[in-house]
C-alpha cells in the first residue's frame, strides 16, 4: 500500500491541447478515491499520467516518498484494470491470473498459492479452467481484476473497468470491488463518467472539467455543499433544479422573479442574506435537489408549475414540470399523483436552496476552499 501524491501535474499535448491543468491532490494511503467527469475532461490521462502512460509535461508525480516521473509503468508498483477485459482467448483463467507473474520469473508454487488466494477472493476457484469464451461479462471482469489482483501491488488503477457491463452487472461488480476494498485495504483509484459508481464507491471523489480540478471532497459532502454551478448539476440523479431570473424586494421579502406573475421567495439565513440582497435588480441562479421540493396547497408563497409528464418508477415517481421557462423535476413517494397538464404549486425547503452567481457559478452559500477555487478559476 502507498500514498500517491500529485503537485501542480499537467499534461500538454504538441498541438497544444491542455488534457489536465496543474492537478494537485493526495491519495490516502488504503484509501479507494474516484475520478469523474465528462467525456474529455482529463480523468483517463490523469490516470494514465499515474500509470506512466502518459508522460507528463510538469508537476511532479509520488508514489510513497518514491518520484517516479521518469519511472517506466513495470517499475512503479501498480496494476491496472481496463474498459476492455484484455484477457487472453487461448488462456484459461488459472492461465490469465498468473501470467503477469510468469512474466515476471515468479516460482509456479507461488504462482500457484497467488492464483488460488485470487481465485477464492474473487469466487473464480470453479472457473479456473474454463476458457474466456465460457464466461459471463461480469466473470471476465472479475479475472481482469484478478489478475491486477495477485501481483499485489502498492496502487490498483481501475480505468472505466464496468463500462461494458450491463446495469444490473454493474450494480453486482460496484459491490464486489468495494467488498474487496475493504478486504485488501489497497490504495484505489477508479476513473469513471457514471456519477452513480462515483457517488457509491468513492470514499472521496475528484469532479473534473476541461482538465481542471472543480471540487474533491466525500459523496454526499459534494451532494450537499457544491462549489459551483456544474459540480451541483453534474451530482444527482436526476440533475439539480435550476430556476433563475431577478432578485426583487418587497416590504422586506426577497423574491426571484423568474416570469411575469411567477415569482419564487426567497428564505436565505441571516448569515447569507446580504450577499442575495446585493443581486437586487440583476440575474441570480437558484437551485433545489429534486427531493427539497413537494406539492403544496396554493398560496402566494407557493410556486406554481404545469405537468409536463409524470414518471413512475416503482417506489417513487417523479414529476417533470413547466415553471416560467424553467424545466423542473420533483421526486415524490408514488400515491395520488397529479396527471399531465395539471397545473400544481411547489413547496420547497428553504435551508436546502443554493444560489449560484450567473457569471462566476459559483455557490454563494458554500464559500470554497482557497485551492477548490483556484483549481476551478
């Protein structure tokens, strides 16, 4: 096991594309920390970066108190899973688990007892012996692990390794590698576009965008407190509801006038309630999470909205909505649901309402962390 460390890494291409900008963060030592992002946002380089895959243009790179900038990939003590399984067709699993191990001149006995320990860890010990053709996506992915699994290396790099795994696959491997965390202990990190894995294994995740670091912190702390406006979008499924239009102030009260005739109150605590008044007569940006807003009787506080559709999906429903051009979605328990084309008024709860500059988007609730903040500049 081993801290990883990264100081101000960057990765500059010669037609000049910036693929990660000035990454600085640690891996705990045991700790299973996750990547995640968009399409393109530099998560993979990053992690092939930490491969030594990548070269990297500056910064500097740390495995234990080890700098390994210029360390070829054998020599750094990490083993890596793929999208792809990459398992040898001709092989059979016993054959696949241990070959990185023959490679490396290893004796068969402890070939064998590594093979064995792998096997039982990973519940492949009946599987030894077929080929990869005879197994299921998700037993492929498990002897992809497996053989990351038996060099026992400092560092296991997981690449988007459930990509090509159906949902429900996906939802038994999340399991079974947080499982094997936990058993091993291993410093872990896991790249992946899927905020749901993100939210689910990570114990802290790193969000990125265009090659630069937003906000890292644990799942629910980035649910909760989002630095900016995409960290708070890119969460949560669904999204975060966005509403926006001009702070107003009527006999004291503050209000976001998001249509003519609409307007939504708002109820920032003490603390924060001179940084909304200073957007009187400008743009502000408001967010709810789908589960902070529920039907309400009519009433001048209350926020009217149109049916758009109704979703049922077994234990919950949730409610796609019109409001003032503003495209809403409310999470509600599945009983005595309105129908589309209803018109409905919205309750919401006040503390859980963030405001985000239009310009900056960043959250005014959440003041960030000096380094959150200029990753995300």
């Amino acid at each position: 096991m081993a801290k990883v460390t990264l100081e101000g890494l960057r990765k500059v291409y010669p037609n000049g594309f910036v693929g990660v900008d000035g990454a600085s963060f640690d891996i705990r030592d045991g700790e299973l920390l996750v990547l995640v992002g968009p399409s393109g946002c530099g998560k993979s380089t990053l992690l092939r970066m930490i491969a030594g895959l990548e070269t990297i243009s500056a910064g500097e790179l740390r495995i234990g108190e080890r700098r390994v900038n210029e360390v070829a990939p054998k020599d750094r003590d990490i083993a890596m899973v793929f999208q792809s399984y990459a398992l040898y067709p001709h092989m059979t699993v016993a054959e696949n688990l241990g070959f990185g191990l023959k490679l490396r001149g290893a004796s068969k006995d402890e070939i064998a007892r590594r093979v064995a320990e792998a096997a039982d860890m990973l519940e492949l010990a009946p599987l030894l012996q077929r080929k990869p053709a005879a197994l299921s996506g998700g037993q492929r992915q498990r002897v992809a692990l497996g053989r990351a699994l038996v060099r026992q290396p400092q560092v296991f790099l997981l690449d988007e390794p459930l990509s090509n795994l159906d949902a429900k696959l996906r939802m038994g491997m999340r399991v079974e590698i947080a499982r094997l965390h936990r058993q091993l202990g291993t410093t872990m990190i896991y790249v992946t576009h899927d905020q749901i894995e993100a939210m689910t294994l990570g114990q802290r995740i790193v969000v990125l965008k265009d090659g630069k670091i937003q906000q890292i912190d644990t799942p629910m702390a980035l649910y909760r407190h989002p630095v900016n406006l995409f960290v708070a979008t890119f969460l949560g499924s669904p999204k975060m509801n966005l509403l926006w239009g001009e702070v107003t102030e009527r006999e004291g009260r503050l209000a976001l006038r998001i249509a003519e005739g609409v307007e939504l109150p708002l109820q920032p605590e003490p603390a924060l309630r001179e940084t909304v008044r200073g957007y009187l007569g400008r743009q502000l940006t408001v967010g709810l999470r789908p589960e902070d807003m529920h039907l309400a009787q009519a009433a001048p506080e209350r926020l009217p909205a149109r049916v758009e559709a109704v979703e049922p999906v077994g234990n919950e429903a949730f409610l796609n909505l019109g409001c003032g051009g503003c495209e809403l979605v409310v999470r509600l328990p599945p009983y005595d649901l309105p129908v589309a084309g209803d018109t409905v008024h919205l309750g919401y709860d006040a503390q859980r309402m963030h405001y985000f500059d239009p310009e900056s988007e960043l959250n005014l609730r959440v003041p960030p962390a000096a380094e959150a903040v200029e990753r995300a500049a």
